[in-house]
C-alpha cells in the first residue's frame, strides 16, 4: 500500500521548503535528525558530515542488510567576495552557461536577499560552464552566506510535485518517508538510511565516506535521484530502476532483485507502476559506490526541469530557469517498492542462481541436440 498522500505531502513541505547547497546542508540535516529522534533511531555523523541512521529489527535480525542514498544539497552559490550591494558568488554545480543570464537569485541571509545575475566568469577548459558570477543584490551580504535561484521553494501543481530543489530533496523526502513505512512494516532485516553532503560538485560526501571506509562492504547500496527524464520514461508511469548511469553500469543481481520485488508491489496492488532503463542524463553516487567495489543498484524519479534548466525555452526563445517537477505518484510508488526491498532481503543473494537454473532448465533439451549435431 501507497503511503498517505497527505503525510507524504507534509513531509515534501518540510524538506522542500528548507535552504540548501553544496557544502550548505544544514538546515535539511535538522530535518533528518529530528524524522530520526521521533522514529526512535538513532543518527550518526561521519567526519565529512554525512548522516547515517540505521533501522534495527526488534530481536535478532536476519542475514543481509541494505543501504538507501540520498543527497541533501542542490545546485547553488556561496558569497566569497561583497561590498555594499554588489557581490561576487561561487557557483557549485552543473548548470549551462546561457541559464545564468540576467538570472534572480536568492541569497539565503536575515529572511532573504534577492538580486540578479550581472556577468559570469568560466574556466578556461569549460567555456560553457560558469565558475564564479557577479551579483547585484537589494542588500549588502556577509562573505560566507549561500543562495540558490530565485524559484519557488514547493507548491502542488495537480499531481507535480513544483520546486526549486527536487534534486535531490525529493529523494530525501523518499528516505524520511522509508523511515515511517519501517516502523509500521515487519521488517526482519537491518536498513541503513544514508544522507549525502555536496554530490553536485562530484559526489564530495560520498568519496570522503569511501575513503574513510565508514560502510561496511556487505552493504547492498541504492542511490536514489530525481534523474532527467528521457525517452522511455515518462513522468507519472512510476519510479525507474536504474540500470546505470553516463558513468557506469551498476550491479546486475541488484537490478534483477529489484525488479522482483516492482512485480511483487504490481501483483499485491494493480495501481503500481514502475520503469526500467539506463538513465544517462547524467551520474549518480552508485557510480562511485559501485567503482569502489560495493553492490549497488538505483532508483530515479523521472526529473522535469533538470537543474532547473527548463524543458522549454522562454517566451523569447531563450533559455529560461524554472522550478524541477516529479510526479507524486512516482514518489509514492518509490517508496512502496523501497519497504518491498527491504522485506524481502532474503531473496537478494539468491535470485540470479535461480535464473541460472531456470536458464539451463530451459535449455536442456536444445544442449542435448546441440552436442547430438555439432557443425
């Protein structure tokens, strides 16, 4: 069963509405911590500053466990030069160059300061992206403050989900919302609830978790993203199951485990829905999971407005910004196959032996022509 629209809904206002950027976490942090203290679970923070909250059975739980990975920040700027109402930003994240032009921006200080866009600066090697920009704001702000574009912060447009921050937020809602279903689902196995700082200028909470070697290797892990939708996915036509992304292909037994659990979700509940398909309109951290020698597997929520770089140009024909879209339904969805997955862990090491055997079953007959005709 669905998790109630209505409380998904609260849980969306809650971390939607929160500020966020690379390297500015904070405040979707608090969030998570206070979901994990009313659930009773415990959190913990790695040096980096990741978040880690760990769901144990009552009793002795069963062999195997799993790991869910969302990041908190969302593409954004830092202030490191001011003076009076005019300042110069450090831009984190991967946003083209026309999308910047005469672009409102939001700097997050004493309830808000809004500005605009005036020039950018690129890196010689990346001509098309923007490293620093200049700013001119209705106030003076502190060096050291951070903003994001001058969008929406959530709203409800019928069943899209409207907000300037879907990625990776969204998939953070999806996390919380987890940790809800786990409390009222038997649930046998242990489930690692992770929450990742500044994906969006190349997986920086993720590698430093890595490097400090902070998860354990037996940790099946699913990074979940609000991913550009693309031909063969749809908005509205449910969670995708992320074969890989434009870096790498991830763990064949984990895509096949997750699809068993999408069709025991379509058998119980007719109304579910899910994909299934490469999604390399960009990376994802199962990538830098999966090159570090993990099990890992993904799940994307079909992702309007990408990095709010619309879909569809301005009424001049220029690139325009606006608010990211997910369908809720596909988050609701996502979340029912998630409880499924980690109900049914048991099933994880065994499924790609039963295709094998399936798989030689099948053949058995054609084997023995084969070697009673060879060329």
């Amino acid at each position: 069963m669905a998790i109630n629209r209505m409380e998904l809904r609260k849980i969306l206002k809650e971390v939607l509405t929160c500020p966020t950027a690379p390297f500015y976490e904070a405040a979707v942090a608090r969030v998570v911590r206070r979901h994990a203290e009313e659930a009773g679970l415990p959190v913990a923070a790695d040096a980096a500053g990741n978040l880690i909250v760990v769901a144990k059975p009552k009793g002795r739980p069963r062999k195997g466990r799993i790991g869910f990975v969302a990041h908190m920040d969302h593409p954004g700027f830092e202030i490191i030069e001011s003076k009076g109402k005019t300042a110069t930003a450090q831009w984190w994240g991967g946003v083209w160059k026309p999308f910047f032009r005469q672009a409102k921006v939001l700097v997050h200080h004493e309830g808000g300061v809004r500005g605009r866009v005036t020039r950018t600066f690129s890196p010689k090697d990346a001509p098309k992206r923007v490293e620093t920009m200049r700013l001119k704001l209705d106030a003076p702000v502190p060096v050291g403050a951070f903003g994001q574009w001058d969008l929406d912060a959530f709203r409800m447009d019928g069943s899209l989900i409207v907000t300037r921050a879907a990625d990776d937020l969204v998939s953070v809602v999806a996390q919380l919302a987890l940790m809800r279903e786990l409390s009222r689902t038997k649930v046998r196995h242990e489930v690692w609830l992770i929450f990742t700082r500044a994906e969006e200028q190349g997986f920086c909470g993720a590698l430093s978790m890595l490097k400090d070697e902070v998860l354990p290797k037996d940790l099946a892990l699913v990074s979940l993203e609000t991913s550009k939708h693309l031909p063969g996915t749809a908005q509205g036509d449910g969670p995708v199951i992320r074969l890989g992304d434009r870096m790498a292909v991830f763990s064949s037994d984990l895509c096949r485990y997750m699809e068993v659990c999408a069709e025991a979700c379509k058998k119980s509940d007719k109304r579910f829905k899910f994909q299934r398909r490469v999604m390399d309109g960009g990376a994802c951290e199962a990538t830098a999971f999966i090159t570090h020698g993990f099990t890992t597997g993904g799940i994307a929520f079909p992702l309007g407005n990408y990095h709010n770089m619309g879909d569809e140009p301005g009424p001049d024909g220029k690139a325009q910004l606006k608010e990211e879209t997910v369908h809720v339904k596909d988050l609701q969805n996502g979340v029912t196959l998630m409880t499924e997955m980690c109900r049914q862990l048991d099933k994880l090491p065994q499924e790609l032996n039963g295709v094998a055997k399936r798989l030689q079953k099948r053949n058995k007959p054609y084997d023995r022509r084969l070697k009673e005709t060879p060329q």
